[in-house]
C-alpha cells in the first residue's frame, strides 16, 4: 500500500463526506462481505412520532412525566406528544430504564411500567387478548408499541412510527448488487422489524436483541467466516462498532458512536456506505 494512493483515498472519501479516523481502515474496507445495520436512526430517521394512544388522561400525564426520565427516541416521542396536549408533567420520584424493554417510575407513590411484552410479563401484568391483537397491528405497521401499566394493572397502550430514510432503498440495492449480505439488528420487536426491514429491501432480520447482545451478533457472523461492517447510531451500538472488522458510525448519531467507529458518515446518509467500498476498491486497485 502506497502512501500516497491512500492519502488521497481518504481526502477522496472526505470530500464526499466520508471520514475514515486513519488510512488502515479504508484499506480493509474494500473486503467486507456482510453488514450489519442498527433500525433506530439507522435506517430510520430515528425521529419517532406518536400515531395513537389508548387510555385516559391520568395514565397519559402519569406515563409522560415517567419518560422525561428516559433518552430513548421513543421517549421524546411520547414526551413531544404529551406537551402538545398541553399536560401538566409530574415529579418523578424514582426512575429506572430497563435496556431493551422499557422503564420503570414511581410517581406520587404510583409505580408506572412502560414498556413490550417482556415488561409487563416479567411483573405478572395482565394483558387481555384484545391488547395483544391491537399490539399486533401496530406491529404489523412498522410501528414500535409501548404497554402501560400502573400499580400492577394494564391501563393503555401507545404507538409511535418512525420513517426509513429516503435514500435508504437505493443504498441497500447498492451493497446487495456489490455481492455484499445486508442485515438488520434490533432490540425493537420481530414484526416491526420485518415491516421496516421490508420497506428498506433487507431480507435478514435479526430483532429482540438486547442492547448487551448486538456485538454478540456481530461475532456470530464473523464467525461465519464473514468480513463485517456495523453501523450504528446509540450508544448501544458502540461495543458492535469496536467488534465488526469495520465500525460505521452515523455523524448525526451519539458521540459515543462516533469514537467507537473507525468511519463516520456525515448527514448519516446511507448512499455513503456503498461508496466508502468503492473508494476502498479504487485505492486497492492503484496499489496492486
Ligand atoms: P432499538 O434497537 O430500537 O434502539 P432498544 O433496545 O433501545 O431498541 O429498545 C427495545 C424495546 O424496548 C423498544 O422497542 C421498546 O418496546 C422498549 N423500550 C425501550 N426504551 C423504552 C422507553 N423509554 N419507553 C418505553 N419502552 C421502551
Ligand atoms: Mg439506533
């Protein structure tokens, strides 16, 4: 590898927006074969809105002033809904995020759960069969739906959508015509997760994963035999970021993304991923 060819690889890369963090990384890029993307502010926007909300004001005051707590997308989605509808918020007494389920607040002495399925099961909750039905075609939607319950009982349920990226159809027709396997993680449920998937063209879902579980996911896939490129926006990202052979961070992402990747798309737009490949192919080529 000359000097030269892969300075100008890199500056080429910059230019379109594209920051490799130093020369090796846009060496080893050209040999991926497999990527891995994150959902949430990956392929979406990652700027959830609430589409519908079922139960009555006080769960809606009680389950809003509980996610001022969280900074999950989801949360400022539901929080962004609540001040529209002009709720007082409450003082939340305690708060607790539960990784890859949902959160957990005491509020005047009420305990609120927020949360999927797990949540409510793994504190006994109630859910009528109607509800799972309801769950279901949210899901069915691409939407992410959140259970309420508060002191032990079921009182609503809240869904929220988040949209693909317009050019996120065209950047995996790309990778897949570049020979390269296009994969989708996340912690968001196996029925929100196909119907997004399917929307952006990816045919390998991998969802229900917990935040602690996606650099396993990564692995797996190595293991596999595969060269591997993550990209990824949270902060739970970050661990699969440093185990894929190449970590892609989204530039509007977290900065814990950022310093965990070895590249950086500026904007987070995806068309930049297939291209990053091919000025690494490009610089090989002028090497060899
Ligand atoms: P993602 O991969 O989409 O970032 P997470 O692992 O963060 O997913 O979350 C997985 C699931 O946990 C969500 O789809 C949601 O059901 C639930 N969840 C996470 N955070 C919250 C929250 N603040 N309020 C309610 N539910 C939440
Ligand atoms: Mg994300």
């Amino acid at each position: 590898a000359t000097p030269t060819s892969i300075m100008v690889g890199t500056g080429r890369a910059a230019e379109s927006g594209i920051l490799f963090k130093g020369g090796e990384h846009l060496e080893r890029t050209h040999e991926i074969n497999a990527i891995v993307l994150d959902k949430t502010g990956t392929i979406t926007k990652g700027k959830p809105e609430v589409t519908d909300f079922s139960g009555d004001a006080e769960t809606l005051q009680l389950l809003a002033s509980a996610e001022k707590g969280s900074e999950h997308p989801l949360a400022e989605a539901i929080v962004a809904y609540a001040a529209e509808k002009n709720i007082h918020f409450l003082e939340v007494d305690h708060f607790a995020a539960i990784p890859g389920h949902g959160i957990e607040a005491e509020i005047s002495g009420q305990q609120i759960l927020v949360g999927n399925r797990k949540l409510m099961n793994d504190h006994q909750i109630d859910i009528e069969s109607a509800t799972e039905e309801k769950l279901i075609e949210f899901e069915t939607g691409g939407k992410t739906a959140m259970l309420i319950a508060i002191e032990g009982e079921y009182r609503g349920i809240i869904a929220v959508a988040d949209t693909i990226k317009d050019t996120a159809p065209e950047a995996i027709k790309q990778l897949k015509e570049m020979g390269i396997e296009v994969i989708m993680l996340t912690g968001d449920n196996e029925r929100t997760a196909q119907a997004i998937a399917k929307q952006a063209g990816i045919d390998q879902v991998i969802a229900q994963v917990l935040p602690e579980e996606k650099a396993d996911k990564v692995k797996e896939i190595q293991q596999q035999g595969k060269k591997v490129a993550m990209v990824g926006d949270g902060v739970n990202d970050a661990p699969a970021l440093v185990t894929a052979d190449i970590g892609i961070a989204i530039g509007t992402g977290t900065e814990v993304a950022i310093e965990a990747a070895d590249v950086t798309i500026l904007g987070g737009e995806l068309l930049l991923i297939p291209k990053a490949i091919k000025i690494s192919k490009a610089t090989i080529r002028n090497i060899r």
